[in-house]
C-alpha cells in the first residue's frame, strides 16, 4: 500500500504568496497539503497532484457560530481530507472528545475523509506502552461515538498516531514503538466494526532523517507532518522515504 504524507502547516506560513511558494514546492501525488482556511483556494489552484486539507472543521454547516467553517465549505474549496482532534487544538483550544466526536461525524456525512489525531502526553507513556494504548483506546472509543452508525468506508477514516511528546519537540517515538501503537490502533477498530481498516499515520517531529524508520513498519501507513512540511527540502525528502 502507498504511504500517505500529510503536510499540516499549522498556523504557517505568514502570506498567500509564500503559500503557494510552498504548495509547488512540495506539490506530489502522494501528499496531502493542509493549509490555513485562508490560503486554501490559492493552494489549490497551485497544485496538480497533491491533495487538500482542513486543519478542522466544524460540526454544524451554517448558522450564528463566529469565525467556525464547515464541513462542506471545506468541500466546495476542493478539499478531500480534514484533521480532527489534533492535540494543538485539545490543549490551547479546549476542545473535547465530545467535540471532537460531533465534527468527526459531520465531517463524514459532508463526504470528507477525516485524519482523527490520538495520542498520550508524557506522563502517561512513562508507565509504559500499556498504559499508552488504555489511553489511545478510551479517545478512540470516544471521539468515535456514533462514528460507526455512518457506516463509514475504510478509505474515509485515517488515524494519525501523535503522541503529544512527540509533537514539535524533535524528539520522536521509536518507530518500532509506534507500529505497536498502529497495530493496536487496527485491531481495536477492527473489534468494533469487524471491516474498518484505515490507515494508521505516525506524526511527531517525523524529518527527512528519521521517516525511512518509520515507513519502513508494515502497521505504519504514513506520516502527519508538521515543521518539516515547511521546508521543501525536508518534505521532499520525506516523501522519497514514502515510495514503496
Ligand atoms: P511536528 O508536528 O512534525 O512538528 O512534530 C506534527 C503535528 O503536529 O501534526
């Protein structure tokens, strides 16, 4: 199976011009580039191969809900994908499994495929994997809830694995570590609805150095990535390691 590598540039970069800079520098069919709401038309009408994505969307479509977009607004942009629960959101943004669960579901219905993010802070992976994966498990559990009465197609659910140590940190899980994770991550779905397979991503200071490390796990089906999904060289070399 090819491997997916997801650009999320988070709050980056300061300009249009420097968006579609970046779109073409890092346009491949293999990538799906997730700009700021912003910059997402300019993007798009930069690339030829990559996909589009949300960093977020909101679960309701319209209405009095200030400075929020929706599911199908990010369609009619052109976007295929979109991140849900990433941990940025979750700590600087309040946002719960509750919430996170609502716009899972209406991201589905809208015809997106969702990029859900899971993943244990510090204090939880210093018990061990076991207690990693109680965790994953239980935000799973939640932000999933009702997820399956949507009868979603495998395609349309992608799991990114960030531990939130992880993220920005430049200090990576081990990839042996994490294709444990992703292991467990499949088989739990697996359990709940006896066909859902998706795609399991690693995300967390993932770099063109270490990324052959974990494409090279069969349970790790690509990589979210963040600060070197803004330096072309970077991604491109992450994006190499990503042919099969
Ligand atoms: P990072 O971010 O690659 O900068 O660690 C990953 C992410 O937040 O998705």
């Amino acid at each position: 199976m090819p491997k997916l590598v997801v650009a999320n540039w988070k709050l980056n970069p300061g300009t249009e011009r420097e968006a579609v800079r970046l779109a073409r520098a890092t346009d491949a069919r293999k990538a799906v580039l997730c700009p700021p709401f912003p910059f997402m038309g300019a993007v798009r009408r930069a690339v030829k191969h990559a996909a589009l994505g949300g960093q977020d969307a909101f679960w309701k479509e319209r209405g009095p809900f200030t400075g929020e977009s929706s599911a199908s607004m990010l369609r009619s942009l052109g976007a295929r994908y979109v991140i849900l629960g990433h941990s940025e959101r979750r700590m600087h943004l309040g946002e719960t499994d509750g919430m996170i669960a609502k716009k899972v579901r209406a991201a589905l219905s809208a015809g997106l495929r969702v990029i859900l993010c899971v993943g244990e802070p510090k204090e939880i992976r210093r018990k061990g994997l076991i207690a990693a994966k109680r965790f994953v498990a239980d935000q799973l559990k939640k932000d999933l809830s009702g997820f399956y009465n949507l009868k979603p197609k495998t395609s349309h659910l992608v799991i990114a694995y960030e531990p939130i140590w992880a993220v920005g940190t430049g200090v990576p899980d081990r990839p042996e570590d994490s294709a444990r994770m992703a292991a467990f991550i499949k088989s739990f779905l697996k359990s709940k609805t006896y066909y859902l397979e998706p795609k399991v991503l690693y995300g967390g200071s993932v770099n063109g150095r270490n990324a052959a490390g974990f494409f090279g796990q069969r349970d790790i089906d690509g990589a979210l990535v963040g600060g070197a999904s803004l330096k072309p060289n970077e991604f491109r070399r992450i994006l190499a390691a990503a042919r099969p």
